[in-house]
C-alpha cells in the first residue's frame, strides 16, 4: 500500500504553520494560528488532498467551506490556534473540519426578514454540503461538513 505524503507549503505567508502530516486511512491535519488569515493554508490543504484523491470536482465547494469553518472558528475559538482535518470517508466522500477549543456549538440560523449579519456562512455550509455537523469533545468540538461526488444532500 502506498504511503501518501503531505502536501507542499508555499512560503506565500509571512506565518510557518506546522507541517501539514498524515493522519490516518487517509487523512491529512494542518495546527494554524486562529486567524483569518488561515483560510488560505486550510484552502491549498484541502485543494492538495483532493487532487491527490482524485476527487477535484469537490475542491470548489471544499475550499468554500473550509473557509467557512475557518471563520466560525475564528470568531468562537477560545485558543491562539485550530487544526484543519480533511479525511477520505469512502471512495467517494470527503470530509473537512476545523477542530478549536470551543464548546460553544454552532447553530444555523434563518432570519426571515434577510437582515441577520451574522450565519450567513453556516447556510453556505448547509447549501453545499452532503451533510454537515459538529463532533463534541470534553474539551472542545471539530465543525465539519462532508462531499461526495453524486451524493445528494440530505
């Protein structure tokens, strides 16, 4: 069985985020600093994963919520950094999550008049994905959403 390497940092950001490593059957993890700014090396984790999967008709709607989950956590994360996970859950279903320290548990919100300024990103969430949730720890949560490649979303 071939052992899947990490995918390559681009020296763009003027922050040196942890190596991005394997975690697993398969699975890649990235720690980042809690900041917006984080986005894009979640987003080429998540671009780099998918194309060695052979799955780049997901990395569009993957990229979008990644970058959704990085702002949620960023906006309720507790500590300096989080950890991006993106995990092969089948041949062809993905999984990206942004792990913090948090407990405190998303909830999509639908304002009725339009003019909610906040949780817009979470509906983007729900619209793109198979299926989305959160996965508590005694400690904190992983928000995470799941693709897959002519799944419907339930």
């Amino acid at each position: 069985m071939a052992r899947e390497t990490a995918p390559p940092h681009s020296k763009a950001l003027s922050f040196e985020p942890a190596a991005s490593r394997s975690t697993g059957c398969p699975a890649y993890s990235q720690t980042l600093p809690r900041e917006p700014r984080s986005a894009i090396a979640a987003r080429r984790l998540v671009r780099a994963a998918l194309s060695l999967w052979g799955l780049e008709s997901l990395i569009d709607d993957a990229a979008l919520i990644i970058t959704e989950l990085i702002g949620h956590a960023v906006d309720h994360g507790r500590l300096s950094s989080i950890r991006v996970v993106v995990s092969r859950r089948s041949e062809e279903v993905v999984r990206v999550g942004v792990v913090d320290r948090s407990k405190i548990t998303p909830v999509l919100q639908v304002d009725a008049d339009g003019d909610q300024p906040s949780g817009l990103g979470l509906l983007l969430v729900h619209a793109l994905a198979a299926r989305w949730g959160t996965e508590s720890y005694r400690w904190g949560k992983q928000v995470w959403a799941e693709l897959g490649e002519g799944k419907p979303r339930e």
